[in-house]
C-alpha cells in the first residue's frame, strides 16, 4: 500500500509541474519551476530504487519458498565451494609469483648446517625478480647498441652541447628582436666599433647619394659641421631617418631599414661630426652644441637639411 501511495504521489507531482508553468502567468516563477522539476527527477530516481530493491527482496523470498531448506543448503555449500576454489587459484598464482612451496613442503627445502638452532630454508628467487633481471639485461644490451654501437641516439654530452647550440640560436633570435624594439625614445648613443661599421655600410648604399661619402652634403646637406636643421641628439637624428622629411626631398626609411639598422646610422652620422672633409657642403640650420642651439647659420647658406 505504501508503495502504491508512493508511485500515486510521483504521478501528482510530475503533472502539476506542466499546470504551473503553462503561459507567462504561472503561479510560481522559472527559478522555482527549475528546482521543482529538478526534485521531480531525484524523487523518481530514489522510487525506481526503491522499485529495484523491493524486487530483489521478493525474488529472494520467492526461491527460498520454491528451492526449499535443502536445496537452500545445496546451493550455500555450492557458493562456499566456489569461493574457497577462487581463494585457492589466487593463493597459487601469488605462490608462483613468488616461487614459493606450500607449507607441506617446507621440510625438504631445509639446508645443512644449523647456527645457533636456526634452520635456513633454500628458497628458491622470486619468479617477479629474475623476470626485473631478465629485463635490465636486456635493456642494457638495447641501450649498447642504441647509443655505443649504432650511434642511432646522441649521448647525454652530445645531447648537452645540441640544447646548449639550440639554446644559443633562441637567444640569439631574442636578442635580435629586443633590438629591433629600439624607437626614437629608446635609442642610445655608442662608439662600438660594430656598430658604426654596420651605420657606415648602410650610410654608403642608402645616404651617400644625397649627403656624400664622407657626409659632406650634396644634395642634402652636411652632417659634418655644427649647424643642424631637426636637432641634433641621437633621438633627434634617429627620427629624422626614421620619418624622413617628406616636404624637403628627404625619404622615410621606416619601411626600408630595420629600427637597428636605423640606429647604426644615427650614431655612425653621430661619429663624423667635426671630421672636416673635403669640399663641405655651406652651413644650414641652426649652429648646436651639445647643450642646445648656439646660432642660426647665415641667411646666404639657409637650406633645407
């Protein structure tokens, strides 16, 4: 009967939900609704449980009636059977395992000799053991060949001096990337000899044209004297290069220079001030030194730069 109400209730509540939630104007809101179908779905979980385990018991009931107390007897003594030969199957493989004899034989395994009323036993070594050896011979024979005979596999110092190579190059890559993250607010000045090398062979193939191969000014003027027309820092000169002047006939090298390469040049232009060579180009800009400008350049030199 208890059962009976149990199912009958389930059913209630599985169709009231629906009534609840029909339109928009339902008494209770879709948070609620949520909760209620969720303990909807637990409650027929826990009943078809229920269900189950009711079943079992009545099947249970039901064979003792049909089987009768001996045949009850038979199958209990048939169940113990069985479990004692699974107990017996599971002691022999860990015997085997293990190589180890059976109590009853333990007299035969006693060695010679007795110290101090101890007896030793020769037991044999473990079958788990000797198969471990078995396989650190082999793996050690693999590892000659592998690595002695074949050469198939690079040694641990090979191996060191590849990750340290391979290591090398990542930096060597990363560095170059740090260096091209130079701007005209990062730039720094330098008489490395590298560098100026490097601003040299690019000022050649790229500036000369217009400034001449010594800085001397032709077309653009002379970046040898003290007078300059966009400043003359190393800030300054980077982002001449950089952006150029486009009104006066001066190109933006940006998007044809590296920032590095852009740099080796402001500092390599940075280099041949006061060298004096020959046939310089007349002053133009405003005369600077070091601490800001000085003097603008006569009125009969004032050209672009």
């Amino acid at each position: 009967m208890k059962l009976k109400r149990y199912i009958l209730a389930m059913f209630l509540a599985v169709g009231a939900v629906p009534a609840f939630a029909e339109g928009n104007d339902g008494l209770l809101s879709g948070e609620t609704m949520n909760y209620i179908g969720y303990g909807t779905i637990v409650a027929m979980l826990l009943l078809f449980i229920g269900v189950m385990l009711v079943l079992l018991r009545t099947f249970k009931t039901l064979t003792r009636i049909l089987l009768g107390p001996e045949d009850l007897k038979e199958a209990e003594e048939e169940k113990l059977a069985a479990k004692s030969q699974r107990k017996a199957t599971r002691g022999n493989l860990v015997n085997k395992l293990m190589s180890l004899r059976p109590m009853s034989e333990e007299g035969s395994l006693i060695m010679e000799g007795e110290y101090d009323g101890i007896k030793e036993l020769n037991n044999p070594t473990p079958a788990w053991f000797m198969v471990l050896f078995y396989v650190t011979i082999a793996f050690g024979v693999g590892y000659l060949l592998v690595y002695h005979v074949f050469k198939s596999a690079p040694l641990q110092y090979e191996e060191y001096r590849n990750d340290m190579a391979a290591a090398a190059k990542e930096k060597a890559a990363m560095l170059a990337k740090s260096a091209n993250l130079v701007d005209e607010n990062t730039v720094k000045l330098t008489t490395d000899p590298a560098v100026l090398a490097n601003g040299k062979s690019v000022f050649t193939t790229r500036c000369a044209p217009c400034h001449g191969d010594h800085g001397q000014g032709v077309v653009g003027p002379n970046l040898t004297d003290d007078y300059w027309l966009h400043g003359n820092t190393i800030k300054d000169v980077f982002k001449t290069i950089e952006y150029g002047v486009p009104s006066k006939g001066m190109p933006t090298w940006e998007s044809q220079l590296t920032p590095v390469q852009i740099s080796d040049v402001a500092n390599y232009v940075k280099s041949i001030h006061g060298t004096n060579p020959a046939n310089p180009k007349e002053p133009q800009g405003t005369k600077m030194t070091e601490a800001g400008p000085a003097a603008p350049a006569p009125k009969t030199a004032m050209k672009i730069k």
